[in-house]
C-alpha cells in the first residue's frame, strides 16, 4: 500500500499530525517536496515537535523516514533537527533517516537571497519565510546546485562550488550592494554541518527496489497544500515546488511507483500564512477569536495566521488537484466556542457568482458568499465514535463532505495523537 497525506488548501492543516498517526501503518515515509519553509506539528509521547525537514514518521521505531530528492536540503537545519529530536529521546541513525544522494543542497547565500529580495520588494513582498526556498528552486532548475552526494569527494565538490559561488556573488554584490560569501565561510559550513549528514546519504534505488519487492507500505509527506502549488496554486503567491500528490513517486525517486490512497487533510475552518487572495478571511475581534482558540501561530515563524470560514470553493477545487480518495478533516474541537458556524459557499465576482475556483488574478475581487449551521457548543475533545459527537456537529462533517465531493473518514478532536475519530 502506497499513500500521500497532502494539503487541501494554503498549508498548516495538520499533515505532520495525521502522518504521525497514520505510520503505525506503514515501513517508510518519504519527504518529496519542499524545504525548511514550513512546519509540522506532531504531539506524541516525546512531547510535542516542529518539524521542518525530518519526515513525521521518525518518532515510529521501525519506521524509515526518508528524504528525497524532491526536497530542499538544508544541511543546517537538518543537522539542528537531528541534535533537538535525539536529545528528547529519539533514536535516529542512518538506518532509521535516509538523505538521497540526488537531493540537491540549499547552500547559504540561498537564504541571504531571500532576505534580500524580501527586504527589496518591500510593501510588495510575497510573504516569504526566508528559508532560501525560491532561490534555491531558481538554481536548482538553472543547474546551479550541487548534489547531496558530490560530498563524498570533498575536493571535487569545492571545484564545483566555488564556480557556483563567483557565479551568485555576482548577483550578491552587484545587485544587492551585499557582501559576497568568501570560502573560508563555506568550508566552516561544510565542517560544521555537511560532513555531520553524509552518514544519511546514500543513493535510494536498491531501497526502493527492496521496499517494493518486500511488500512494504510506503507513505509520501506532503509540506503545503494545493493552493500553494507552483503550477495550480495561488500565483505568485505559492511555494517553488510542486505540492501535488502526483508528484510524490517523483519527488521521492521513485517515478515509477503508483499510489494506491490519497488523503487530503483539511481543517475545519480556513487558516493561511502569508500574502495573496484569501477569500473567507476574517478580521479584528472575530478572527483574533478563533486564531486563539486554534492556537494559529506558525510552527515555523511562530508569525499569526490569517484565519477564516470554512472555504469549500477552495477545498473543493483542492480535492480535485489533489485526487484525493479520502478526508482527514482536523481541528473540529476548535469550533465548539461558536454559537453558529459560517461556511464560504460560493464566491461573488463582480455582478455573479460561482461555485468554481477562479482563475488567481480574478480572485482579489472575489467575496464569500457564507451559510451558517448550528453550532453544537459543547466539548468534544473526548469523542471518538462519529455516532457519539453531538447531532450538529455530525451534521457539520456530512454537510461539508457533501460540498467537496470526498469521503470524511477521519475527524480531529484534539492535537494529541489519539484525539481521532475513524469512520
């Protein structure tokens, strides 16, 4: 059995959560995409973690976490992860992670970039983490990188290196007006964090091949959601790499694998970080309300998310890009403090409205068109039989499943690893 926990929406709504969950279930779980930009949250008998590059499967023993070549190699901060999830306990050798040597390495100047461009946009950033994640993706596709497994000849790897380097300092320094990055700094980073990694990095073929042959359970973990999506997200306001699930066996090398489930993660209301058109966004006392409530913080900037009703024009057009087989909707508990709860129906654009997710340069002009169901105000963090929660709240879950098209077979009651209901 081979699945992907992907994002329905704008990110941040739970994957790391249910991977953590889920793995039980599985051998191995693969990072595909993406890069130290976001966070996540897993709660478990270790305590709770922000993870940013490590697979969420890495608290399970027996489980091979994975990062492939898909994602965005900070040596760096995958060195940190490895230091902070070891000194609470957990056991993690190149047995338990493993790096692929196809990977490419987010290099330093990659978040120096970001900051810089981020700092020269000014009033019309894009909302970047300044993780070095779009520079990074840039160079990647100009050939400007260097491969996790060229570290293994030292030597060879400066040469390459140091024709990257006299390449990007001429955009440093003339672009910028910044200092350009000398190589004593790269060797110190190259001590202090790539030679530390190269006990994970090995090259995945004869792992996958042994895995399938096996009849092992794969899992593929997503980082953002769809409308963050390079090619069919919210443009520009989206990450550098592709968030869908058909990218998966791609991203992880192993392209000619085949997923047999999907499962799209979804809250139960709407959340985003960073800029761009966020339709069923509230505001003041209203949004301040539930970001409490669901303690929207980012995991990884720790910055307030913008918050919202439930989108299903979004969702929908999220399951869709998605292919998703099954929901996994999340954070339900967070809603029992409202009296009645609105859900973005429909979008009005101008003098219509429509039930489709628009072309993204219309979407600034678009305005939720909101139904409201019964509230259930009542505690349900203790739920975990679908036929036990209160009728309103039931009815809320079919409501929605009816809306996106896509079966609801698990409901999030709380942050903790067993606050679930499995339909």
């Amino acid at each position: 059995m081979n699945c992907a926990i992907v994002g329905i929406n704008w990110g941040d709504e739970g994957k790391g959560r249910m991977v953590d969950l889920i793995s039980s279930d599985y051998d191995v779980v693969v990072r595909y995409q993406g890069g130290g930009n976001a966070g996540h949250t897993v709660i478990n008998e270790f305590g709770k973690f922000a993870l940013h590059l490590l697979p969420s499967g890495i608290f399970r023993e027996g489980v091979v976490s994975v990062i492939g070549n898909g994602v965005a190699v900070d040596p760096e901060s995958i060195i940190k992860e490895i230091e902070y999830v070891r000194s609470k306990g957990v056991k993690l050798t190149p047995d338990k992670l493993k790096i692929s040597a196809r990977a490419s390495l987010l290099l330093p100047w990659h978040k120096e970039l970001d900051c810089l461009e981020e700092q020269r946009l000014a009033d019309k950033k894009f909302g970047s983490t300044r993780q070095g994640i779009a520079p990074f993706y840039s160079d990647k596709y100009q050939k400007k990188t260097v491969l996790a497994g060229e570290l293994f000849d030292e030597k060879a790897f400066f040469e390459h290196l140091d024709g990257i380097m006299e390449w990007k300092n001429l955009t440093i320094e003339k672009v910028y007006g910044a200092e350009p990055t000398t190589r004593e700094a790269l060797k110190e980073w190259y001590d202090a964090y790539c030679v530390p990694l190269m006990p994970f990095i090995c090259d995945l073929d004869d792992f996958y091949d042994d895995a399938e042959a096996q009849g092992k359970n794969i899992m593929f973990e997503a980082q953002l959601g769809s409308l963050r999506d390079i090619d069919f997200g919210i443009h520009p306001y989206t990450t550098s790499s592709s968030t869908i699930a058909a990218y998966a066996p791609i991203g992880a090398g192993a392209p000619a694998m085949k997923l047999d489930e999907i499962i799209g993660v979804v809250k139960a209301y709407s959340t985003c970080v960073g800029e761009g058109p966020f339709t069923s966004e509230w505001f003041g006392e209203e949004a301040a309300k539930l970001r409490e409530a669901g303690g929207e913080f980012g995991a990884k900037t720790g910055r307030p998310r913008r918050v919202g009703s439930f989108d299903v024009v979004a969702t929908r057009y999220g399951v869709k890009k998605q292919g998703a087989t099954a929901i996994a909707l999340t954070k339900m508990d967070v809603l029992s403090y409202m009296d009645k709860i609105p859900v973005c129906v429909k979008y009005k654009l101008d003098d219509r409205t429509t039930d489709k997710f628009p072309f993204p340069s219309l979407l600034d002009k678009a305005q939720p068109v909101t139904e409201y169901l019964p509230g259930w105000g009542e505690d349900i963090t203790g739920v975990r039989r679908f036929e036990d929660l209160p009728k309103a709240a039931q009815d809320y879950v079919l409501y929605i499943e009816e809306q996106i098209g896509c079966y609801i077979k698990y409901i999030s009651v709380g942050p903790e690893r067993d606050s679930i209901i499995i339909r």
